[in-house]
C-alpha cells in the first residue's frame, strides 16, 4: 500500500455533515465534501491486509484496497478506472449503501474500519466534476433487443451491461419519472435527484430508451412485449408493503412509508400536489412503526416537514453499542446505527408492539401499545408481551415503515404465469432465468427487500446470462462466485 503505517498513524474521521439547524429547514444533500487532504489520509488507512475481507463484504467484489491506494497518490482517474470496473453508480452507492464492505474490513477486528463508502463517493464526485464519466455506446449493434422492466438500481445496471454489449434496450417503468426507489423511495437531502439526472442522460447518450408511464400488464399488456422483445427481464422491486393488521387501522391519517415519501419527493420535483393529497407532519404528533432505513427516511422527512413531535417504533430489541459475541467479525456488524436524521431529533423505542389505533370522525387520535420480550421457542423468534407495560399515545400522523413482503403479485406476474418461491419471490435458476422461457429477473423482485449493491450486482450478473442466451457467448464481467 502507499502508507503502510497509515492505520497507525490516522484515525478514522466522520463524515462532515450540515449543521442540523440549517439542513432541517430545506430538502438539499445533509452531507458535505471531504476535504481532499483529509480524504487522502483516510485512503492511507487501507492496510496491507493480505487477504482484503473488504471484496467479500461487498457483493459488487469492488477493488476497495486498489483505489483506496490510487487515492492516496492521488492518481484520481486511474481510480475511478478501477470503480467504475465494478460497479455501475458508485455515485448511488456511496451514498446510500450500509457499506457492509466496512463491516468486513480488516481493521475493524479490533479498530475502526476504513472509511470506504465516503472514499467510493469523494472518487465518483471527482470525476464527474473533471468530465472524466463520458457515455459508453457500443461500437456495433447485435440487432436484439431487450426489455427491461423497472428502472431502480438494479434494472438500471442490467440496462447498462446489456447496452454495452451491444443490444437494443428499452426500460419501461410504471411511474412518471425513471429510477424507481431510487427517484421516489430516497428522500432528496439523502440523495439529490439531479445525480440520479445525470447518470440517466449518460444512459440516454449510450441509445438506451426510456418509457415512463408503462405499467406492465396494467396499460401495456404483456403479450406486447413478448412479441416485440428477444428477451425480458423482470426488476420490478419487492414493492409489497408489510402492513399492520390490527383494529383501526382503517382510519385516516396512518399511511404506508412509500406513500408518504413518494409524495415528498413529487413535492421536491416541482409537481403541483393539491393539499387534500398531499400528506405532511407539520404541527402534528407523528409516530413512524418501523426502524430501518425507511423509518429514518421518514424521521428526517418529517422533521423538515415541521412535526409537533416524532417517536420512532422498533418491536426488536436495542441493539448493542459494540459486536455481541456471536456476532464475530467479518460478519455484518449487529449493532445500534444512528443516521444524521436521527441526530437531527426525535424519540427511538424499541421492544414496543402496537396493538390498535383508536380515533373520533374517521380519523387516528391515539396509538395503544406495550412493551415485548423477545424470546426463543424452538429456534423460533417470537415476542412476548411485558405485564404491566401497556401505554397509550396521541397521534394525529401515523406511518407504516415495517419493510415490504416482496413484489406484486396481480397484473405482469398473474399474467405471466410466473412461478414464485415459498416466500413470494420470483423464482429463477441459476441462469437468472424465471419460469418463462426468455423471461430473466434480477434485484429485489427475486431476492426480496435487500440492499442496493445486491441490486446493482445482480443486475450485471442477469444481464450477462441474458447476453449468453442470446447470443452464445458473453464479454460482460462475469459474476461473483
């Protein structure tokens, strides 16, 4: 490596962020630039490891300690040579990816890991800004053509690979705009829509066509694309929320995460929402059930939405500060996460079960709730409820931010005849062929609900099964082991 002191000599630094009472007041990007001396420093991190448990970590395999030491020499390009060798958008990814790879990395055994994520985005940043990210056509055509249905990070990636490999690809998506989760699920001061933009007008540079507003099987039937089509591939998401069967929830004011972010974002686009649409936190008592990722989306939406007051709901137990014994590296750490939405307010409980909403004319007024032991019962996870720890809270707003059960089921797949697993994914062999001959899928439609590297990186390995099957033999990079 460039340093090979450089664990030693510098310590791990934080991502700099806004300062809460500025960024809460408007929808930009919360973090802010590395400095590139700081940033260099923190490449000098990557040690000589030997075996870089990094490339396991991450399930694109980036060349982590490569470009974190063509970082440290400051040779930029040569570096984003080697990202871009990997991974579609690093500029998606080193912004919303949990970074398993860090979790995986070698000084985190008994230190703290590189900082690989903020490297990854300060190296894309940089290379955009220098007009090194140039459109990649390919240099002749086979003639076949794909579709490609979904437009997230993993019909996105697919997209790309099978372009480059010379095919005619179109993506259909079913919303007004193209990027899926990526443009309507991620809040905007996560992750600001005009990076999503530039990526997708280089995708339109590279000839790959775009149509909005195609829902599959709803207003554009299947048979069409069957007929019009060599192959398809099917990344539709896992877009079935998981929802909370209990009495009240048909009253009004308690929504889906995905609705009310969708919402937001169309309101961060410039599209004119009537306010008997739109929902919003301001002056009210919220409580988000759900704290994952998309609880946090929702925390940090609401705080700049001016909520009265917020409590975020978990039914799982804290997490500990530092790895449990049976949690050893190089597994993902299983530890307490806290996101720059949480730093910016709010109250996070856990071990609490929500068992019924009450409220006059219609509408939510109170959430009833107690306290729950997680137990064991033959191997099986299940919750218990604590005597004597039953509560009662006003709410006036209450979102549903509990995960998602997997893609849906009526329409595209009903018609397709498609064969699904015993959790209600798409099934595919090992080609990343579905039932249906000709038929591919890949990302979440198949895996259920992960996380965007499994997106990107099972696009690219769909993508080159689908480039074997049409043409007999494949040049895309071949997939991880």
């Amino acid at each position: 490596m460039g340093k090979p002191t450089g664990f030693v000599e510098f310590k791990r630094d934080k991502q700099p962020y806004r300062p809460r009472e500025e960024r809460i007041r408007d929808w930009k990007l919360q973090m802010l630039p590395w400095p590139t001396d700081k940033l260099q420093k923190q490449a000098a991190r990557c040690m000589d490891c030997g075996i870089p448990f990094c490339h396991q970590g991450c399930p694109l395999g980036n060349l982590i300690p490569d470009w974190n030491d063509l970082i440290y020499r400051n040779r930029w390009q040569d570096a984003i040579d080697r990202l871009h060798a990997t991974n579609n958008f690093p500029e998606f990814t080193g912004t919303l990816c949990p970074a398993p790879c860090e979790g995986s990395c070698v000084l985190d055994i008994n230190n703290d890991p590189v900082t690989i994520r903020a490297i990854e985005l300060a190296t894309i940043d940089h290379a955009f800004e220098e007009g090194w990210v140039k459109p990649e056509p390919p240099a002749v055509r086979t003639g076949r053509k794909v579709a490609v249905v979904g437009s997230g990070p993993a019909g996105l990636a697919a997209a790309q690979q099978l372009n480059r490999a010379g095919h005619w690809v179109t993506v259909f998506e079913r919303d007004d705009r193209i990027g899926g989760l990526l443009r309507y699920g991620i809040p905007e001061f996560k992750m600001e829509k005009r990076v999503l933009d530039r990526r997708l007008e280089l995708m339109e540079k590279e000839e790959i066509a775009f149509r909005t507003n195609a829902h599959i099987g709803v207003n554009v039937p299947v048979e069409e694309l069957r007929r019009e089509f060599d192959a398809i591939l099917l990344a539709g998401g896992a877009t079935a929320p998981r929802d909370l069967k209990i009495p009240g929830r048909e009253l009004g004011g308690i929504h889906f995460a995905m609705e009310y972010l969708t919402l937001q974002n169309k309101r961060c686009e410039g599209d004119l929402i009537p306010d008997e649409e739109f929902i919003t936190a301001k002056g009210k008592r919220v409580v988000i059930i759900g704290g994952g990722d998309t609880g946090a989306d929702c925390l940090g939406t609401v705080h700049r939405q001016g909520a009265l007051s917020v409590h975020q709901f978990e039914l799982l137990p804290r997490p500990p500060d530092t790895r449990a014994t049976d949690n050893p590296w190089p597994q993902w750490p299983i530890i307490l996460r806290t996101s720059a939405a949480h730093d910016e307010g709010g109250i996070r409980e856990w071990s609490i079960s929500t068992t019924r909403f009450s409220g006059t004319n219609g509408h939510v007024h109170k959430l009833h709730a107690h306290r729950v032991e997680m137990v064991r019962d033959g191997g099986r996870l299940d919750f218990k409820p604590v005597p004597g720890t039953e509560l009662e809270m006003q709410v006036d707003l209450v979102l549903l931010a509990m995960g998602f059960l997997g893609p849906e089921r009526n329409g595209m797949l009903s018609q397709l005849g498609m064969k699904l697993t015993e959790r209600g994914n798409v099934w595919r062999d090992g080609n990343w062929m579905t039932s249906v001959p000709g038929v591919f899928t890949a990302g979440d439609m198949q895996r259920g609900q992960s996380l965007i590297v499994w997106a990107i990186a099972e696009g690219r390995s769909a993508a080159r099964s689908l480039d074997l099957y049409l043409m007999g033999r494949s040049d895309l990079p071949a997939p991880l082991p």
